[in-house]
C-alpha cells in the first residue's frame, strides 16, 4: 500500500502519538507547557520521551513522522499511545 513504510509497518500516523523508548531532554519551553497540565509541575530533571507519529486531533498534514513531541514520563492523555514492536527472529 502507499501508507507502508520501507519496513512493512502500516498506520504510523494519524491514530495516536505514540510513546517512543527514546528518552529526551526537554526544552524549557516544554516544561513551561506542561506546568499547569501536572501537578506537582514537571521538572527537566524527571524522566521525559519522546512520541511520535500525530493524533486524530490534528491535521493529518502535521504527522511527520521524523518530527516528535516531549513528554513527561507520567503524562497521559487520550490521544496517547504506544505500538509494540519486535525484532524479528531470523529465518532458518
């Protein structure tokens, strides 16, 4: 399909961010957006990561998926999720 990776994955946009094992320093600027969002407010010393990947909350054209957003690890929200993934074994 058009929508398929050079991987074989499918769906990688659009859906939900999708958390990513991928810890991330973040901007002050992103521990300044999620003060009034967390209580206690969040520090940059806390663990953060990354998501990727867009949501069905906003436009389709703003999920690149090279681009990420940082989040505090105790974060949630709706439109936040994760893909399990595997290494495939290799063929005998």
């Amino acid at each position: 399909a058009a929508s398929t990776s050079p991987f074989g994955a499918m769906g990688m946009a659009g859906n939900v961010w999708e958390w990513v094992d991928q810890p991330v320093a973040p901007s002050a600027a992103a521990v300044a957006s999620f003060a009034s969002l967390l209580n206690p407010p969040p520090t940059a010393q806390e663990p953060w990561y990354q998501a990727k990947g867009g949501s069905h909350r906003r436009p389709l054209a703003d999920a690149a998926l090279y681009e990420f957003i940082s989040l505090p690890a105790r974060f949630s929200a709706p439109d936040i999720g994760f893909r399990c993934a595997k290494t495939p074994l290799p063929v005998e």
